[in-house]
C-alpha cells in the first residue's frame, strides 16, 4: 500500500504525521494536473524503495534518482507505445510499477522529505526551455566535466566531440586534484602532462576548421578551512580554477566561514557545486547564503550551478539569492560521460526559473570576455602582492 497524502483540494488532506515533520509543503498543485511527471514518478519511486528492503529497493531507489535524468516524460513515451524499459533504471518489474501508478494516478504526496527536494527533471527542464527557446541559444560552452584523467570515462578528444555536436565555442576540463584519491585525482605532474594533450587535442580541431577551445581547468579539492591541494603554480597556466568541497559535508552547522574563505582563496575563480547536496542521499551544507553571494559578488568571483541531475547544486531558491546579490554565476554539467553534456538543460532552467540576468552567467561570455574575466582576477591579486 502506497502511503500519499490526498491531494489539496481533495478536502480529505490529513495532517503530516511524525514521519513528515521534518519536511516542508509541495506547492499547492492544480487538480487538473493528474498526469504524473517524471518528478512525480521519482518520489513515488523513492517512497516505494523505502517500504521494500534489499535488492528491490535499491531497484526502486536507483529508479528514482535517475528519472531525473530520462529524456521524455513517461506520459508521452506511453502515449507513444513505447516500452518504459528503454529508460535508464528500468527494468520489466520497475515497468508495471510505474504503468499502474500512470493508470491509476495514487494521490500525490503532500510533503516530500527534504532531502529530495526542489531538483526538477531533465523532461521538465526541458518543456521549460523550449517556451524559451532564446534563453539555450546564448549558451557559449560547458564550465565543469571530467575526463579519462580523473573519474571520466571520456578522452578530452571524446569530450571535444561531443562538445562539438551540441556548436559549443568552448569547455572547461576539469578534473579532480589529487587528493581526492577515490575519484582518481591527478597531481601537479599529471596535470601538466594533460595540458600538453589539451594542447594537442586544440591544434587538430582547429586544423579540422572549428570554432571550439578547450579551456584548461581542475576541480581542485578544498578542505574545510577552504585551502586547495594543489600548488599555485601549478594553477597559473589554467585557463579557469574550480574549487569544490568534497569532506565533512554532513556538518549540520552553519558552514558560512568555510564559504567565505573558499571564495577568498586567490587561486579560486568559480566555487563549485556549493551545497554538496545529492538527491535522496545528502542534504547539503547550511550557511548565510545571502552573506556568502554578497561575498562573492564583491570579489566577482563566480558560484556554480553543478547541473547533474542529482546534485542541482545551487537550487533554484538559492539562485535567487544570488540574484539579487548580482553574483557570477557558472554553468557544469559534471559529465563523467560524453552523452552527460546535456545535462546542461537542468542548469539552463534553473538559471531562468531564478531569472538570473544573462550578463551574470559566465557560459554567456564568449570566450575571450570569459578569459578576460580570470585575467582581471589574477591581476588583482598579484597587484596586491
Ligand atoms: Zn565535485
């Protein structure tokens, strides 16, 4: 038995229960929306793996975390007479789960737990952006992805192509640094010998005639206290510098000073995937963030929307936030896969649900104000030296 709260409307809403208390309200939804979305599906895929044990419901758990990533809504692929199982974490028993719910719509969940809220599916950002269809265009290149180098299973070559086949102008590899040894983080040697193949892959595209540049760059790890792993030499020569925590993301203190420092960090342009939050997994780090954005804002350093459709990292409420404080704003997809370029949609809704302004996001710039924009940056600081 499937527990969800009636729908509002109905005029049988009971109060949350105990289980409910820690999680806030779902927008109030138009009874007329009785079609389930993807993201529908996903919390009711979510809720089913919490009543099943062992291997169905890590089925039914994986199914949920990657409905945010299914190219089409299940609605239309049904109503197309296609089989659900050509959607990734489906298998034939996920399938008849998901057609009976789809035929006999239980009611929605009125509450859904914190830890999976406010990420919205790949299907949905994509009707978003197709009301929007000039918003994608201004789109320059990809700010965050990972190669053979680190945890990718692409060569920057694979990754250039499929950069190429969505007329990108440029992307930004970055792989992990070295300490960050379970993702295979290369050190200040190996980072050298992948500029020198960057190098090589950029020679042959522009021989072949195209307009695309890969941009050097690393996500370099920080530790709490906001310092990189990597020494700043090693940085001088990249065309960008991502920073990302990677440790002590359960803190459920305020993480504001962390922040602060990361930002202030001279070697660090964009801080990456801020709030460490994975859907159904990891809430995410609590800090002012309104604080954090003036911060970055003042420094105009740029903070990261990490667009893998688990992470959805910063949010579209905390996106506002930054909106107002008039912060740089990066897009990456986090692509560990060539396909996952096009993850980029999720980023590109939310920054136009959050109705930042086109001049604030850095994949808007062509590449010479991007690289420009690092100049400037590092000016500054050896300026003040
Ligand atoms: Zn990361």
């Amino acid at each position: 038995m499937i527990r969800i709260e009636p729908r509002a409307g109905t005029g049988r809403t009971r109060r949350g229960t105990s289980l409910h208390r820690k999680t806030a309200e779902l927008a109030t939804r138009d009874e007329s929306q009785s079609v389930l979305s993807n993201t529908d599906i996903a919390e009711l895929l979510a809720q089913q793996a919490e009543r099943e044990t062992g291997i169905l419901s890590r089925a039914f758990r994986r199914a949920a975390r990657s409905a945010f990533l299914w190219p089409a809504e299940v609605s239309d692929l049904i109503e197309q007479n296609r089989a659900l199982t050509e959607l990734r974490g489906v298998g034939p028993f996920i399938e008849k789960q998901i057609r009976n719910w789809m035929e006999k719509p239980p009611r929605r969940a009125k509450t859904v737990p914190a830890v999976r809220q406010d990420f919205i599916s790949l299907a949905e950002a994509r009707r978003r952006l197709a009301r929007r269809p000039a918003w994608p265009k201004k789109l320059h290149g990809d700010l965050q992805m990972h190669s053979r180098w680190s945890d990718g299973s692409g060569t920057i070559a694979q990754m250039a192509h499929a950069a190429k086949e969505r007329s990108y102008e440029y992307i930004g590899i970055t792989d992990h640094s070295k300490t960050l040894k379970i993702a295979g983080g290369i050190d200040e040697r190996a980072l050298k010998a992948q500029g020198a193949e960057i190098t090589e892959v950029n020679v042959a595209i522009r021989k072949s005639g195209l307009d695309l540049t890969v941009l050097r760059s690393i996500e370099m790890n920080l530790n709490p206290r906001g310092e990189g792993d990597m020494s700043p030499e090693s940085l001088v020569n990249l065309d960008l510098v991502l920073g990302s925590f990677h440790s002590s993301l359960r803190a459920t203190e305020n993480q504001t000073e962390r922040y602060l420092a990361a930002l202030r960090n001279p070697n660090i342009h964009i801080l990456g995937h801020p709030r460490g939050r994975i859907y159904n997994f990891r809430i995410g780090l609590k800090a002012d963030w309104p604080r954090v954005f003036a911060e970055a804002a003042r420094l105009d350093k740029a903070v990261e929307i990490d667009c893998y459709p688990d992470r959805q990292d910063l949010n579209v409420e905390l996106l506002k936030f930054a909106r107002e404080h008039g912060t740089r704003i990066s897009l990456g997809t986090d692509a560990h896969h060539p396909w996952q370029l096009e993850f980029i949609d999720v980023g590109l809704a939310a920054a136009l649900r959050a109705r930042i302004p086109d001049d604030r996001i850095l994949n808007f710039m062509p590449r010479g104000e991007l690289q420009a924009w690092t100049q400037r940056l590092r000016d500054r600081n050896t300026s003040k030296t």
